[in-house]
C-alpha cells in the first residue's frame, strides 16, 4: 500500500476526525501527559478545532502572531 497524498494547509478540513485524535493520543504519549484533556484544556478539541475550523484556524494564528502562511515563513527561514 502507498503512501497517502501529502494535505496541505487549505485542505486541512480533509482530514478524519478519527485520525486526528490517533494522532493527537500519540501525542500525548510522546508527551507523557497525563491525559489529553483536563479540567479546562482539552488538546484533543483544540487541535480539531483547528484542523476542521478555517475560522477559528484563523483566530488562534491571530492569537500566536502568524500572520502570514506557514509555507511562506519556512520557506524563507530555509533560506536564512
């Protein structure tokens, strides 16, 4: 079996809601994190959130100071 198609940045609403918590449990356990959510954080929400929400995708980039795509700033750090 191959290797599925690389998702970009304006195809992230492709991506299954059950392969982002497989992914993001992974990350948790990388992590050592005692669980995925607690109390008022939940990493699983956020992180779908942000795959699956152009919107808020948009609001929480605002709220880290990304202001420009993503491959844009790597391609110019690539070149630093």
């Amino acid at each position: 079996m191959g290797k599925s198609p690389l998702i970009h940045g304006n195809e992230f609403h492709l991506i299954n809601r059950n392969e982002i918590h497989k992914a993001v449990s992974k990350l948790v356990e990388a992590l050592n994190l005692a669980a995925g959510s607690t109390e008022d954080f939940d990493i699983y929400k956020v992180v779908e959130t942000y795959f699956l929400d152009l919107d808020k995708r948009k609001e929480i980039n605002h709220l880290l100071g990304i202001t420009e795509p993503i491959e844009m700033r790597a391609t110019e750090e690539s070149f630093s």
